[in-house]
C-alpha cells in the first residue's frame, strides 16, 4: 500500500460511547397515600406508573440481535480491503456515497474502491406528544469505504464532490478496526432485525427513543393536576414511557413530580 502524501483537510472523530450522569435517588409516593414521614423527600406522582416489563420479554429479541451482529462481525472479518471514513458536508452523506461509487466504476477503480455505507439508525421521535419513526445518520457528515488504499484510490476519492477529507492523523488516512466498524454499523443491524421480528412489541423495544420538545434543565409549566399552573425544571427524562421528572418550588421547598409529556407545557 502506498503512503499518500498529497495534502487534505483531514478530521479525527472518536467513536467511543458518551458517559451519561447519574440519575437521582427520590422517593417516589402516591399522591394520595397519607406520609408516614414528614422528613423524608417526597416524589409526587400525578400519573399512575407504567407496569415494569417482566425481565425476560425482550430476550429473544436480544438474541436474534446477538446473532446478526456476530454475523456481521464475521462477514467484516473475512472482506478485503481496509474500512476508512471519510468526512462530507452534513446532508450530503447518501449523495457521496453515490458519487464514489459512480466513480470507482467509470474511472476503472472498482479492484480499489469495493464499498461504501452511511450508517443509520431508527429512531422514535417524541414530537407534540406523538411518536414518529425516522431513519437517520449515525454520525452526520462521515461516510464509510472500505479500499486499498493507493494514490490513486486516495484521489478517487478525496476529490469526489462534498468530499472534504479523510479521518485520520494528520495528512495519512487511518483504517478502523473491524470492532469500530461494527460500533458503527449495530444500529443498522438492531433496525433490520426489528423489522423482520413479528413480535410487535419487540420492534418498539429495539428502536432508540428520542424527545424532541424536552431537554433536562428546561423551564416547564405544568398544565394538568394539583400543581396546575405552577413553573418546574427539568431534572430527569424518559422516553420510552413518555414521562419526565421535574422540579418544582412548593411552600419553600424543591419537590420532584413525576410527570407525562402531556401533562407540562415547555416554557418559551
């Protein structure tokens, strides 16, 4: 393999996970249940509780998901050929893809140039309180080729239109490492296996979930139950049962509410 030595505006991005904080440790009470401890930190709960789903619902869903990865895994295993990624304007991702592989084929490159993918994922958007599901980038602006990496490759593909560098360590791209390439490809792989599930359930399950109206940290009004009207901040999201926890100023004291989307209004 050849060392390119041709200048490009390359970029370094870091596909390691993002840690998440902690989340709190209130005590949550029926609103309607006398206090047996006046000290104690109260949870309001102005919804009832969605049931807990027995532990082993989802396990073979899981399963069909643990194989088709490790498939995955053995068919990057056994390719020819280096993944690199290469960086793009944002939104112009499907349309690189398109272009290399136009290229490769017209410029005779198609023994260097064997593949490219824009990895995505399904997700479930929580919007107005209603649920969409939308196909989308894994990492916007990065697609990836697998290649033999030449200069004539290289300049096949850093000159493609939108096009703007290869990731790597200053001018020389870097290939990734087949458990990178999987980090990036499961989402992918988690969507086909739930489509092709016949267990309704399982397909929601497996679908990342999303809320689009809400952040933590967020000023909110509540619109519905005894703390109507009264101002809350955003402590704790969940978006698979479409609910958050908030907090909110009451006679001089911070209580935390439990509440569903339907129930706050954001405040603008």
């Amino acid at each position: 393999m050849t060392e390119n030595t041709n200048p490009s505006e390359d970029f370094e991005i870091d596909l390691g996970e993002i840690d998440t904080p902690d989340q709190s440790d209130d005590v949550e009470i029926d609103l309607g249940a006398p206090s047996v401890d006046e000290e104690a930190e109260e949870e309001v709960v102005l919804a009832d509780e969605p049931e807990e789903e027995a532990e082993d619902e989802g396990d073979e869903g899981e399963d069909e998901t643990d194989v088709a990865i490790e498939a995955l895994r053995q068919e990057l295993e056994s390719k020819f050929g280096e993944w690199y990624v290469i960086h793009t304007y944002s939104g112009m991702e499907n349309r690189v893809k398109q272009n290399v592989d136009a290229r490769a084929q017209s410029l005779d490159m198609e023994d260097f140039i064997f593949e490219t993918i824009v990895p995505t994922e399904d997700v479930v958007e929580l919007r107005n309180n209603t649920r969409k599901t939308v196909t989308r980038c894994v990492l916007p602006g990065y697609v990836l080729v697998r290649m033999d990496l030449t200069d004539e490759s290289w300049g096949v593909v850093r000159h493609t239109p939108s096009v703007t560098g290869f990731v790597g360590h200053g001018q020389t791209p870097v290939p990734l490492s087949v458990d990178e390439v999987l980090h990036m490809l499961t989402p992918s792989v988690i969507a086909r296996v739930a489509a092709e599930s016949s267990d309704t359930s399982a397909k929601q399950r497996n679908k990342k979930v999303e809320v689009v109206d809400f952040e933590i940290g967020d000023s909110i009004m509540v619109a519905d139950g005894p703390f109507a009207g009264m101002h809350a901040t955003i402590t704790e999201l969940n978006p698979k049962n479409a609910r958050l926890k908030a907090l909110v100023d009451f006679m001089g004291r911070e209580t935390p509410l439990d509440l569903e989307f339907k129930q706050v209004e954001k405040v603008v």
